[in-house]
C-alpha cells in the first residue's frame, strides 16, 4: 500500500466513521466528535487528494473540512451561549 493510498484511506475512512455512527444515532450531527472526524478525515482525503493531483475531489474534501470547521465552531458558541 502506497502513502498516498493508505492516507486516502485514513481520510474516507473517518469521514464513513462519522456517518455511520450518525446513521445509527450514536452521535448527532452538531456531536464535537462528529465534526473532529469529519474535519480529519476530509483534511486527510483532502491531502490525499492532492497527492494523487485531482482537484474535483481537492475540492469536495477541502470544502467538506471547511465546512465542519465552522460546524465545529457554532458548536463551541451554541455551547457558551
């Protein structure tokens, strides 16, 4: 297995983590876990992604991380409010 391959892997790995523990109702989707997983793994698909030079899925994996982080971060406010 490549580096490239086994950090994709990792990626979609977390990322189906976090659905399936959603789809089960282990974790809601504003969970902090939820959202770490979702930000590491799309972080790590994303870098994955970058390796293997494909920007349509660059795209998908760094929005998906982008967006989880500013899930995260109105979680941490819904929180404190």
């Amino acid at each position: 297995m490549t580096f490239t391959t086994l950090i994709s892997t990792i990626g979609v790995s977390l990322i189906l983590a976090a659905f399936l523990l959603n789809i089960f109702k282990l974790v809601t989707t504003d969970h902090k876990g939820y959202l770490l997983l979702n930000i590491v793994g799309g972080a790590f698909a994303c870098y994955g992604s970058i390796l293997l030079d494909s920007l349509p899925f660059i795209i998908l994996e760094g929005t998906w991380s982008i967006v989880a982080i500013i899930g995260l971060f109105k979680s941490y406010k819904k929180t404190t409010a």
